[in-house]
C-alpha cells in the first residue's frame, strides 16, 4: 500500500491488484474531524490502520465514508472500528441496513441525497448514486471548499497508478460514464446533469489517479 500526500490535508492510499490490474483508494481528508473515504478490504485495512495511526497520532478519526456496500468501501470496517471506536460511519440508509443484516456493530449517520454534513474545514454534500447492479442507493459526496467529488466507482482507470494526478475535463468523464455502471437511463441521465451543475476541481475515485478538470 502507498501512500501519497495529494493536497495539503488529504492523503491518498492506493493499492494494486495485478490479478485484475486494478488499484484501490482510500483517502484521509485531515483537520478537527478527520473523516477516511472508504476502509478498503479487509486486508487493505490491515496495513491501513497503521498508516492512520502515523499521521493521525493521539487524534481520533471522526467519521468513515461509505459511498454503497461492497467489499473495497467497507470490508474493512470492523477491523477499522477495533482501532478506532468512536468514528461513525456515514452512508446512505440502505447501506445502513446492510451493514446491520450483516451482523456489524456500527454507528451509523444516515445521509440522504442533497443533504450536507459540515465538519471542521470540510463541507460534504451527498449526491445520489444508483451502485451496482440493483440501483441500490448509495451516495457520492462532494466536498464544497476544495470542489473534490469522491467519485467513488466512477471515473476509474484501469492499471497501475502511475502518476496520482492527471488532467482531464468534466464533460469528457461525465459522458463517459456508461450503462452498465448504472443500468438505469432515467438514473443515469440525473445524475449526469447532476454531475454538470457541480464546480468539479478534481474527482478524486476510488480507483486509479485523482482527475484534475
């Protein structure tokens, strides 16, 4: 796992999987509250944690984002609330669920849809996100003060992370999101015009380098 200091208060963890030549983030946005996007594996967590304790120190870790159920967002999440107990973990109200049928014990803060979260140096506002193949609602969040779209399954690319950052443009990545990563026209098209209507500076994915626009 690698980690790489992307701005002044976020670090980025990545790790690639050669077996699908695919990478894997986690972000650490720092400052009073300090809030990690995504836990990774379960194995991921693992050599996560004692990152997080490096740059955290004595500090708590506030909050874990969950943009939608699946192993890469939260398979760690246990393992994770071991080491730091008192974080809670932000995601939509189905992910909530899921979580709860699958047997963890989390503090959850349920945020919908075009609902904003302020914490200390950061404003999160959540943007609806039909993940996988069900269109369960999941949630993308975008962080208003630095124009960062956690972007989650969106915007990926394939490989290994050569360079963290890369320059593109919005309308390029936002037309290229296709239908079988959300199988919904009606959906698809929201959250497209969704996307547009956004002061986007760079998505920030959960796979492959941050896009500078």
């Amino acid at each position: 796992m690698n980690q790489i200091k992307i701005f002044d208060s976020i670090y980025m963890f990545n790790t690639y999987n050669e077996h699908i030549n695919l990478s894997f983030n986690q972000f650490l946005l720092l400052g009073e509250e300090p809030i990690l996007i995504h836990t990774g594996s379960y194995q991921m967590t693992e050599e996560l944690i004692p990152k997080l304790k490096s740059i955290l120190g004595d500090k708590k870790l506030s909050y874990v984002f969950v943009s939608h159920f699946e192993s890469d967002e939260c398979g760690g999440l246990t393992l994770l609330l071991k080491h730091y107990p008192e974080a809670i973990c932000i995601c939509s109200g189905i992910t909530a669920r899921q979580l709860t049928g699958f047997g963890m014990d989390v503090k959850v803060k349920i945020a919908a849809p075009e609902e904003s979260l302020s914490l200390a140096g950061a404003n999160l506002n959540f943007i609806s996100y039909p993940s996988e193949m069900h269109l369960w609602e999941g949630l993308l969040a975008f962080e208003t003060n630095q124009g960062l779209l956690f972007s989650s399954d969106l915007f990926i690319r394939m490989g290994k992370l050569e360079d963290s950052i890369v320059s593109s443009n919005l309308k390029t990545e936002v037309s290229g999101i296709v239908e079988h990563q959300i199988p919904s026209p009606a959906a698809l098209k929201t959250l497209q015009d969704t996307l547009y209507n956004l002061s986007i500076k760079y998505i920030v994915p959960g796979h492959g380098p941050v896009l500078k626009l």
